[in-house]
C-alpha cells in the first residue's frame, strides 16, 4: 500500500482477534548518534493514532472489517523515491487465550506488510512564511504584503497555532535613520519552553537603553530543540516539527536587528495557523483574518494588522519571560510502534511512545554554545533566592515599554539621493550576479527565488536612499540557499563542476560558496561557514587580532544593586569580540554620602571571557569580590575597558554598585540619594548578611610585635561587622580606602592579618575596664 509522510493517513483493513502492530527491529528506526539532523529526527517511519500499538478484534465481531490508522513521518527532507517500510501484525503471550479453541492464534504474526511512503515534504517546505525588514511579509499560502506605516512599531503575533501551544511573536521597531521597520526582536514560545532574541532599543527619550541578549528557557515535555550554526543564525524546531530560523545581522556599533525571520510549517499545522503568517491551508483567500476571525480585505490590512498588536503592559507579550501567559492545548498524538527483535513467541507487547511528534526524544537535552544564555526553569513561587552570583550571569533585560518613541510622518517612500528604479535595479543585480552560489542556487534549489531578493533589495533603496541593506539581502539568499540545499536529496547526487574546476555534488558546491563575503580571501568555506587562517577571526575571517571592539553603552548595565547581585561578573555588550586575548581593565572609584567620589590612579586587568561576537564578560580577580568601600560612602564602581590582544583598550564604560533598598545613584553625575525604604541595619552595610549577632574584637599591639586577641564584647540582637584590612607598614599610601575588605565570617588563626581599630562606646574588657581605645595614635586611621 501507499501513503504520505503526514500529509494523509492512510487505514489497513484486518480480521483477526487481539493482535500488536508494529515496526520490525530489522529496520533501523532508532539512531545511535544524537545528532539533531532532518535523517536522525525521524526515528521511525510509521506513527500510529492508536496508543498502545494494539487493535482488538472482540469474538463476537471476528468478522467485521477494523481498521487501523497509520501515517508516515516527516524527515523534512524532499526524498529522491518514496520510502519503503514494513508493517507487523501479531499477537502477544501476554493476552494469550487459555481456552482450548481460540489457542491457536497465540504467538503468531500475519506476513508482514509492504508499505510505500510516498514524499509530501516539498508542500510543506514551499509553504514559508516570512518577515523581512521593512518589514515585507510572507503568508504561508504565498500573500506578500508588507507594514507601510513606520508608526506601526511595537509586538505582534507572526504565529500561533489554534490547538497547540505554540506561538511567535515579533517586535518591530524603527530601522537607521528612523526609516522603515526592522525585527529588532523575536520570541519563539511552546508550552512553557522559550527563546528569545531581542535587539531592540526602548526606554524613554531621556534614558535610551539597548537590549542585546539570546536567552532560552527549556522546561517541560513540549520544549523547543534549538541549534545554533553561527551566532548569527539559529533554528528553533518546535515538537510538531514546525522549524523557525533567525538571521541576526549587524549594521555598525550602534544597530543590530534580525534580517531574516522564517517559519516553515509541518503537517500539524495545517488550517490551525493564525497570525501575521495567515491561514496555512493553500487557500490566500482567508490569509488576513483578524484576531476576532473577520476576514480584511487585502487592500486594508490596517486592522488586520493592528489586530494582532499586542499592547504595551499586556499580559500577552512573550518578552518579559517571568509572567508568560497561560497557553492551553489539546491534539491529536501520534506513537511509533517498535516491535520486539523476534519474530515468532512475542513475550511483551511493542514499544510505544506518544507524542505530538517523535522527532525531539534525541535532540531535546542537546545545549548550544554561551551565545545563548539559558535561563533557569524554576520560578521564584518553588525556589529560595538565587544567589547572589547567579544573578550575576543573567545579561541585562531593559523593560519593553516604549513610553516616547517618537512618531515619523507617513510619506511615502521617493527616489533620491540620486538613486532611481534603474539604478537600484542594476546595483542590486549586479550584486547578486557576482554571488558564487547565485546560479547554482536559481538552477538547483526551487524553493528560493532570486527575483524576490532582487526586488527587496530595489525597494530598500527606496526608502532609505542608499544601499545600507543590500548586504543583508545578499546574506538572506547565501543562507536559505544552503538551507534549502539541505532538504533535497537529490543535489547529493548530482555531479557539476565547482569554481575551481573539480566535479562536485550540487550540495557540496552550494555549501562551500554561501559564505559571508567568501571569507574575505582569509580562510575557506564549508558548509556555509568560514574556516579562518590562523591569526584571523570574525563571521567572515575580516577581523585581526589588532582590531578593537566596539562598546555599545546604551546596552551596557550601568548600574548593580548588591542586595541582588554578588557585582563581580560584567556583562559587556558590543560588536567584534575575539576569542583569542580578551583582557578587562578596571578603575575604581568611590562615590561618599555628598555625591564627592574618588578614583584610584592605579588600575588592574583579569582576562575576560569571550560569549559570542557580541556579548563578552569582564570578571573581578578573586582578590577583589570581598572588597568593600569604607563606611563614609555609599557607593563604589569601576570603569571598565576591554581589549582583544591584551594591549589596545576600548573607551571606558561605566558601573556604578550600591544597595538600591537605601540609595538611587547615577553613573554618569555619580550623585546618589537616600530613600527611606533602607533597612534598619543596612545603610551603610557592605556586607550580605542582613540580621545576625556578632563578636567584635580589638587587636593591640605588643611592643615586642607579638600579637594578643582580646575579646571584647558580645553584641546582641543586630549589629553591623565591618572589618578593615590596613598596612600599617605603608602609613604613605594615597588611597587607604582600596584595602578596605569585608569579612563574613572569621577565623582566629588569621586575625593577625587584621587590624581592627573599629570600637563602640559600648566595648569593655570582661572586668569592665576600658581597652584604652581613645588613645590619640588610632584616631587618624580609617
């Protein structure tokens, strides 16, 4: 018989009593290797609706026709032939009849069954829907429309799926230069798994800040797989087997947005989808239905789009991943049936699994790089504060609210610059007629058309008046050539010639020709990525190790409360990080209770950690996360400098650290107030513990230099412990208060490193007399 892969199930018509359905062992339809390919996701061929791999047939009705249900799965891959799989029909020992009659079906199967699966993958896979930047949009049924009006910024649903919970969302916002709309965002959410990327700028007009973080959060049955290529480019599957892929792309160090956002439906999806990406159902008649299921006319698609806005402080949006809302599903499963290795006396009955789909079970525990943060899964209704230091790891997260961003008019777009459609036209041709891959991919890959990408990059011109994203349109057709590439079979096959002149397969040629600006002539190409020569790094090997990166203030943290954080782990955002010598440079300063602060003339480096080409980390040295500022001030900080080989340093960015239950303080006047929310025992406490009673002891010094402990006194009820490290040898120093340190917890065999000339009113020896603490020779000692 012959069936679809997930496209149309088919039913096998038997007469038998209780019998197993299953797919024999000498198929191979279980990978050894955990690899997240399309082949290795599709660990058996057949999926049943049945739940438990069994059909029975009662005595009474041995006559009757029953039928069972099976469907091929998706590889997601277009098959040069249609696939063959074997069905068997038997019967276990476990439901074996005693009676005497009926003991001849025990243990026995029916010869098994010959099934071909016909591809059905090309509907699916030509079925995209898409968001560009402009943005220009694509419905799954191949309406292209785009968002004219600049004004339209803000989060949208691109995707939902009526039955399962599975959603996208979008966030536009001004392109360069305040033209147009670019996806600075994207959340792509199941159940109660996200991923999340956000590049988006938001605050108010007086206070910009810049968003720049990858986050995922993986944490149930129903999660996402992501894979990473690059950290420009990720996939994120969804366990129907719906696949979203990013493209990120940077502009200079001041714009970063996402040029591609592409999602490719499953069988699972069809007739449920709504959203920016329509009805997917093969009919673009329905594609613009609104929120509340009326149907706008393609010529108005105002409401239609403005329908599925979601609004500033909704409870809808995805990009504050702490108070997600409720996504509630309910669908048909699908098991893989496996039968057992023999043929005849089955003991048991078969393997089963029902899922909504069987492609995750591999893949689903397989972690991507440090681009991605990944988030933990456990909210703070079922957990204990997190640590100090784990807070520390988290990159910043500026709220989304956009309270005055400022409106554009809605002029339509006009030649200029001395740009006009002829121009525009043959610039980008020309571009795209020099790409190595452009021929191969218009012959050989259909599901790509290099018209639209030529079109796009003529309207970009338009609006901007230059030609800031013809690169980006380049890279989008580079990168869904390979990846469509990957989806047919028969380009493995097929023999051409590569530009060097050897006979390659099509695939091949494609994967070692879609690289960003073929590498720069530094390195080679494979598989769609650069291999760089030694010395030269970057997406497309362009960087040298001398290359400076560029800080991006506006979405560097400026500011650390230590109530929360350990303030010892620097998120620094940027553009061309390199792996090879990144080194942090730090100067202190201190900032006392009249906004007066001082800064240490001598700095230190620690080696920094490199995340991805756009986010790093600077760590304090061990020797410094236990140091404190003196009690007459209310705030310390560091200016932060970073370097890629060690030696030439970026400008200075600035964090300013003190406890925001007592004080706001600004980084760049560095005035800070008190607030009356300050704990009673917390306003100028540098050290983490909150309530405690202590012991404080003084240290006097002998003339013959030995060192005597006297206990002084036990303090009761709450007290602050400060203690201060001071070399008594160096009375000269400059800057005493940079050897101030805290000490939570003390051990009498290193009190001789400590000089504690800190003393109440209240400290008596244990007969009462006093220690002679006023003695004149402490009192100018800090």
């Amino acid at each position: 018989m012959c069936l679809s892969k997930r496209n149309k199930s088919s039913q096998i018509k038997v007469r038998m009593l209780r019998r197993a359905n299953g797919v024999p062992k000498y198929q191979k339809t279980v990978n050894d290797d955990f690899d997240c390919s399309y082949e290795t996701f599709v660990q058996s061929k057949l999926e049943f609706a049945e739940q438990d791999c069994r059909l029975t047939i009662p005595h009474i009705g041995w006559s009757s026709s029953y039928f069972i249900n099976i469907t091929g799965v998706s590889d997601g891959i277009v098959n040069k032939v249609d696939r063959i799989v074997f069905l068997r029909l038997y019967t276990t020992t476990d439901h074996a009849s005693k009676k005497d009659s009926l003991k001849i079906w025990n243990s026995i199967h029916l010869p098994d069954l010959k099934i071909y699966i016909r591809d059905k993958d090309i509907t699916h896979i030509n079925n995209i829907c898409y968001s560009s930047n402009d943005p220009y949009l694509k419905t799954f049924d191949k309406s292209k429309w785009n968002i004219t009006s600049p004004n339209d910024y803000g989060e949208y649903v691109l995707y939902k799926h009526e039955r399962l919970p599975q959603q996208v969302n979008v966030y536009f916002s001004h392109c360069m230069h305040r033209v147009g709309l670019c996806n600075c965002g994207v959340a792509v959410r199941s159940a109660d798994s996200i991923f999340i990327a956000n590049f988006c700028e938001t605050g108010i007009l007086s206070k910009r800040k810049t968003n720049r973080y990858i986050t995922s959060r993986i944490c149930d049955d129903q999660n996402l797989v992501v894979t990473e290529d690059t950290d420009k480019k990720f996939k994120i599957t969804f366990p129907s087997g719906t696949v979203v892929f990013i493209n990120r792309h940077d502009f200079d160090s001041t714009f970063t947005f996402l040029s591609l956002i592409e999602i490719t439906p499953s069988k699972l999806d069809i007739d449920l989808t709504t959203g920016l990406c329509g009805r997917y159902n093969n009919n673009p008649t329905d594609d613009f239905l609104t929120r509340e299921n009326s149907l706008d006319s393609k010529h108005d698609l105002r409401q239609f789009v403005k329908s599925w806005r979601i609004e500033n402080n909704s409870t809808e949006t995805f990009f504050d991943p702490t108070r997600l809302p409720i996504l509630n599903y309910k669908v048909q499963e699908y098991c893989t049936c496996d039968a057992n290795a023999s043929i005849h006396g089955q003991t048991s009955k078969p393997n089963f699994k029902c899922r909504l789909s069987s492609r995750m079970e591999a893949c689903r525990q397989i972690e991507t790089s440090t681009t991605i943060y990944h988030a933990s899964c456990i909210t703070s209704n079922h957990r204990q504060k997190r640590s100090l230091e784990e807070e520390d790891e988290a990159p910043p997260m500026y709220d989304m609210m956009d309270d005055e961003q400022m409106e554009v008019d809605e002029q339509p777009a006009v030649w200029r610059n001395g740009l006009t459609e002829e121009i525009a036209r043959q610039k980008c041709e020309n571009a795209f007629n020099m790409l190595p891959a452009f021929e191969i991919c218009k012959a050989y890959v259909p599901t790509v058309q290099s018209v639209n990408y030529i079109d796009q990059c003529v309207s970009d011109m338009k609006i901007t008046g230059s030609d800031i994203f013809l690169y980006s349109n380049i890279r989008n057709f580079e990168t869904m050539c390979l990846n469509d590439a990957k989806k047919f079979e028969n380009l493995t096959d097929k023999i051409t010639h590569s530009p060097t002149g050897e006979s390659k397969n099509i695939f091949t040629v494609i994967a070692e020709s879609t690289c960003p600006r073929n590498c720069s002539g530094k390195g080679y190409c494979t598989e769609g990525k650069c291999i760089c020569n030694e010395r030269t790094y970057g997406e497309d090997c362009s960087l040298g190790i001398n290359k400076q990166p560029r800080l991006i203030a506006k979405a560097f943290a400026d500011h650390c409360d230590r109530s929360v954080k350990a303030c010892s782990k620097f998120t620094v955002p940027g553009i061309d990080f390199i792996p090879a010598n990144l080194t942090c440079k730090f100067r202190s300063f201190y900032v006392g209770e009249n906004s007066s602060y001082s800064v240490e003339t001598e700095n230190f480096t620690n080696p920094g950690t490199y995340s991805s080409s756009f986010l790093m980390y600077c760590y304090l040295p061990e020797s410094r996360k236990t140091r404190s500022v003196a009690e007459e001030y209310v705030a310390s900080g560091y200016f932060i400098s970073v370097s890629n080989n060690g030696h030439e340093f970026t400008e200075e960015l600035t964090v300013i650290i003190f406890d925001a239950r007592c004080y706001t303080c600004n980084s760049t006047t560095f005035e800070c107030n008190e607030v009356d929310t300050c704990p009673e025992n917390k306003k100028y406490n540098t050290s983490d513990t909150s309530e405690y009673f202590g012991i404080e002891f003084g240290i006097a010094l002998a003339a013959a230099g030995f060192i005597v402990l006297i206990i002084v006194i036990i303090v009761i009820g709450k007290k602050r412990l400060i203690f201060r490290k001071y070399d008594l040898s160096n009375t000269g120093q400059q800057n005493p208060h940079a050897q101030y340190e805290t000490v939570s917890s003390i051990s009498i065999s290193n009190y001789h490193e400590y000089s504690s000339i800190l003393a109440s009113s209240e400290s008596f020896t244990r007969d009462g007399s006093s220690l002679g603490l006023e003695n004149p020779q402490y009192e100018n000692l800090p």
